[in-house]
C-alpha cells in the first residue's frame, strides 16, 4: 500500500478478462473456419458432380488405340483461375478410382507436353477443365475437354441428383 492508505490495482488482467479474452475467442473460431475445406455436404456434393461431368465428358467406352483402356490418364484443372479444393480432388480420386487414373493440375499447360508439334495431353490422356459448381440444385458445369490436340471442345453439363449419386448430361445430349 502507498501511504494515505491509497492501493494501486493494475487493469491489465480485467482487460485480458473482459476484453481481449472473448475478441480472441472469435478470431480463433473464424480461423478455424475459415481454414477449413467447406463442410462435407458440400465436399461430397462438388466432388459428385465434378465426378460425374468427367465420367460424361470422358465416356465410360474403352478408348481405341489404348494399351490399357483401364488406365486412362485423365488431367483435371479448373476454369477461370480458381482452383479445386483439396478436400473435393481427394473424393474425386475415390469416385473415380476404377475408371481412369486421375490428375489434378493447377493449369491445362501443366497437362500437356509443351515440346509436341500439337500439345497432345501428357500420357496419351485426356485433359477436362471443370468450372465451379454453385449452389444451383441442377448446375450447369461448363467443361474444357481436351484430346490429342490443345484445342478444346466446350461443353455445358447439367448435374442432377439421381438416387444417392449425380448424372451429367450434356446440352446436345438432351
């Protein structure tokens, strides 16, 4: 005590109680969420649908001229500079695992050799650009689908639900 009686008391710990405590709660609960992949509903609806525009886009006939048709490449990237979550390739891989061996690629160049007079797709594979889902409970996915050359066939799938799966069709296909 100092002398007339008078004690001193620091605020900083009622601050830290009152104050700083519940900001640093909620900052702490928006990185987490924020941080996360989006919520499995979700992850489990965009990687159904992307799997089912690759089945579509790709057809489920064996390819001619493939030493195993079992083994289709299939490069996935995104369209207009976004990318695919982690979370929904990882699902995606799952899905698709008996049809066609699956590569995720950030852009289609990483998809094709560069050196080749025509940029055939890496692995004698097909190349699929996928555009974003949405919230659309039919969407529309617009897909880049690429062959032997770099030029792409552009398609609009509509998705929709059928049982606990989804199936693609394509405008043209009715």
């Amino acid at each position: 005590m100092r002398a007339g009686g008078v004690r001193r008391v620091s605020v900083l710990p009622v601050l830290r109680r009152l104050v700083i405590a519940p900001w640093l709660a909620v900052v702490v609960a928006v990185g987490a969420t924020a941080c996360g992949d989006g919520e499995p509903g979700q992850t489990e609806r965009a990687a159904g649908i992307y799997s089912a525009v690759v089945r579509a886009a790709v057809g489920d006939e064996p390819f001619v001229g493939l030493a195993d048709p079992l083994r289709l490449v299939v490069w996935i990237y995104p369209l207009e500079d976004r990318s695919i979550e982690l979370a929904v390739q990882v699902k995606v891989l799952e899905q698709l695992e008996d049809f066609a061996t699956v590569r995720f690629v950030d852009a289609f160049d990483e998809a094709v050799d560069g050196n080749g007079p025509d940029r055939p797709v890496l692995e004698d594979g097909i190349a699929v650009g996928l555009g974003p889902v949405g919230d659309s409970p039919r969407p529309q996915i617009d897909a880049a689908i690429h062959g032997i050359g770099a030029d792409a066939e552009m398609v609009i799938f509509t998705v929709q639900r059928s049982g606990q799966s989804w199936r693609a069709v394509s405008e043209g296909d009715g």
